[in-house]
C-alpha cells in the first residue's frame, strides 16, 4: 500500500513510522522542517494528565501513562522523570482530600511503571524543596511524578525511526490540495496518487480540507498556549492552580532556567503564533502571586506559543471537545487533536483504521 502523511509533527512522524513498520510504502510532506511547530511548543510533559481525572477520563490517563512509560524506555538519554508539586493553601482552588485522592488514583493508574508514588510534604518541606515559594496560607503540598522530554530532539530521534523503516520524508513540500476520491496528493509541481493520505497537519488540518474543497463532520477551534522561559535552576516541577479559575500553571525545569506555563487564548491564524503582551502579564502576576521573588517582564529570557486545535462535532455543539478524532474519508484519513505524548497510541489506531 502507498501512504501520505502530510506534516511531520510528532502525530506525523509516529503515523509514518508505524505505517513503515508493517512494510507500507510511505512518503511523509512537510510544508517546512519537521517539528518546527506545535511539536516543540509544547510544556515538555510526557504524561497522563492528572488533571484528566477531574472529568473523569480514566481510560485516556491510563493509556497516556503507559506511552509516558514507552518514551522513557525507548529514549533515556532525551527524558526523564521529574516529581511535580501541588502546593495546598488554606480555601485554595481544590481541598486537600480532593488533590491526594487524584494522585493517588493516578498512582493506581500508574500501577507497574517503576514510577515512585506521590506523597505529602509539610510546608516546612516544601520550602525546603521548592525555595521561593510563599509561605502565607501554605498547608504543604502533594508530590506526584510525570517525566520531562526534549520535545523537538524525542522528535527528531522518532523522524530518524520513521526514516530507518523506509519512509521518505520531504521536507519544505507543502501540500497544496488533496483528493479523498483518488488519493491524489499535490504539491507545488508535482501530483502523486496514494492509497491512503492522512492528514496530520495539526493547526492546518481544517485549512487543507478547506482548499481541498472537503467538508468534514468535524470543527476545529484554535487555542493558543504561550510558555515563557526565566532564570532559575529547579530540581522539581511545580503546579499553581489559578484562582478564580480552574486552569493550572506549570513552572518546571528547563536546563539551566525555568519554564513557565501555559495559557489559554483563541487564535485565528495558526501561520502567526506568538505570546501576546497580555499573556506575558498574566504568567508573570500568578508567578509573582505564589513566589516571593518577583519578577519582571525584563527578567525573561525567551518566550514560544503553540496551538492546540481542540475538535469539536459540527453536528453536535453541546458534545464535550474530544481529545483527538480519526475521520475517514475515501482514502483521506482526518487527524484532529491528540496530545504529544500519546502520538504513538494515536499512530497505531490510525494504521487500523486505514485498513477498513
Ligand atoms: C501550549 C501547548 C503545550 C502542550 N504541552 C504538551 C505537553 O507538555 N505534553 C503533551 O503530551 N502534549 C502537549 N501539548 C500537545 C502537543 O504539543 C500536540 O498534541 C502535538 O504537538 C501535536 O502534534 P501534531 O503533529 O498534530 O501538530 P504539529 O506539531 O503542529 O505538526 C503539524 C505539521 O504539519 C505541517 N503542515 C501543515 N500544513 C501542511 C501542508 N499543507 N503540507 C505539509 N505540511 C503541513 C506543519 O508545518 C506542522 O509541522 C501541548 C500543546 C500546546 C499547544
């Protein structure tokens, strides 16, 4: 069988990969260098996504935990585990009971990983651990484990696997338009048809349709998540729970600095993506809102936005967004959503549905 796998994110390169594993012909487009774009924005979690739990999704924070494992196992010298605190405040946004009874179902979840389970520091501990960190109202905080990756090295170690299993991957070929009816793949001089074309282009997807003149069942609303990078060498991660809101903030290593993130703000156009002044200031005040050594928009080093196209049903706008969605079409297969660390899992359903 002869398969297209437009863009060469991290859902690209494990399409690729996988469909090359079991002996199929594979040629993968990329419009400019492979994991140049939401692949290497992201908060550099390989996890199951604790905060999942919340609504209930047991089932994709179990899978997503044994991909965190695969990733690990596969490429040590790019991950690492990385123990995450959760500081408890007195009427802070979640009670105690509630955040201990997450990690330890998480742990539960987790069951066989090698990963250690989470704990209770008292807040004597936690200033210990996580110097800088506000005392007032700090009852202490819950430990849990996720690991850290170098998301554009991991994906350029996957693109070299894809290569390996014979994929070929072309790099600066952008495709203009594609045909669910023949397969018919174009790019600017050149058509080539295929057996089956899968549209992983991320943000792009619903634009590639559009030129393509294909509609889809599905809908896809464009979310920018903005991460900024100050000074500051840390051994463990932390999560600060927003107030007034239900949103989460990571400040997590990153070599030498930290890393600070993410936002939440709708984006038109996935071709300009930046942090906006807006979401500079609001990463700066909740970091100065739970640190006592403050910091300044001077203080940053570097910042970076990615886009999370959250899918949505046209047919059914009530539906909860699904975390990623494989629409077949003819011989396109539609790829919205996903998360970077369940690429592999989402590769592997992929491959079986171009087989119906
Ligand atoms: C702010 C943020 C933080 C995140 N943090 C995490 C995290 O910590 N852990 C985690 O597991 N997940 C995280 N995610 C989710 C994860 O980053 C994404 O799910 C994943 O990177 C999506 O990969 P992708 O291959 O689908 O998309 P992309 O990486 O965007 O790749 C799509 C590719 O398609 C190419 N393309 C587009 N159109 C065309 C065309 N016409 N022809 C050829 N090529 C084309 C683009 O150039 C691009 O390279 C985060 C997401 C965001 C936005």
């Amino acid at each position: 069988m002869k398969v297209a796998v437009i863009g060469g994110g991290i859902n690209g390169v494990m399409t690729a990969w996988a469909f090359a594993r079991s002996g199929e012909a594979v040629d993968l487009y990329e419009k400019g260098q492979l994991m140049s774009a939401t692949s290497r924005s992201s908060s550099k979690m390989l996890h199951g996504g604790l905060r999942y739990l919340e609504h209930g999704h047991l089932r994709l924070v179990r899978e997503a935990l044994q991909e965190r494992s695969w990733w690990i196992r596969q490429a040590p010298q790019l991950t690492r585990p990385l123990e995450l605190l959760i500081p408890i405040y007195r009427n802070g946004e979640r009670a105690k009971w509630l955040v201990g009874a997450g990690i330890r179902l998480y742990d539960l979840l987790a069951t066989g990983s090698g990963f250690p389970r989470g704990r209770w520091y008292s807040a004597d501990a936690v200033a210990e651990r996580f110097p800088g960190l506000k005392r007032d109202q700090l009852l202490g905080a819950y430990a849990y484990w996720d690991a850290r990756m170098d998301d554009y090295q991991l994906g350029l170690w996957a693109a070299e696997r894809a290569r390996e299993s014979g994929t070929r991957i072309h790099e600066w070929t952008p495709v203009l338009k594609v045909d669910p009816a023949t397969g018919e793949v174009s790019t600017d001089g050149s058509e080539a048809c295929y057996d089956r074309v899968v549209n992983v282009a991320g943000p792009w997807a619903e634009r590639l349709l559009a030129r393509s003149g294909v509609t889809s069942a599905y809908r896809l609303e464009l979310i920018r998540g903005s991460h900024i990078v100050v000074p500051g060498k840390r051994e463990q991660g932390c999560v600060l729970q927003v107030p007034g809101e239900k949103r989460i903030l990571f400040v997590l290593p990153h070599g030498e600095n930290t890393l600070l993130g993410t936002t939440e703000v709708s984006q038109a156009d996935p071709d300009h993506c930046a942090p906006s002044n807006e979401e500079i200031d609001y990463l700066i005040a909740n970091y100065n809102r739970c640190f006592s050594r403050g910091m300044s928009r001077q203080d940053i080093i570097s910042s970076f936005a990615g886009i999370r196209p959250i899918v949505a049903s046209k047919s059914d706008f009530s539906s909860a967004s699904r975390e990623s969605v494989i629409e077949r079409q003819g011989r396109l297969i539609n790829v919205f959503g996903g998360k970077w660390t369940t690429s592999r899992a989402l590769a592997a359903a992929i491959v079986m549905k171009s087989r119906h």
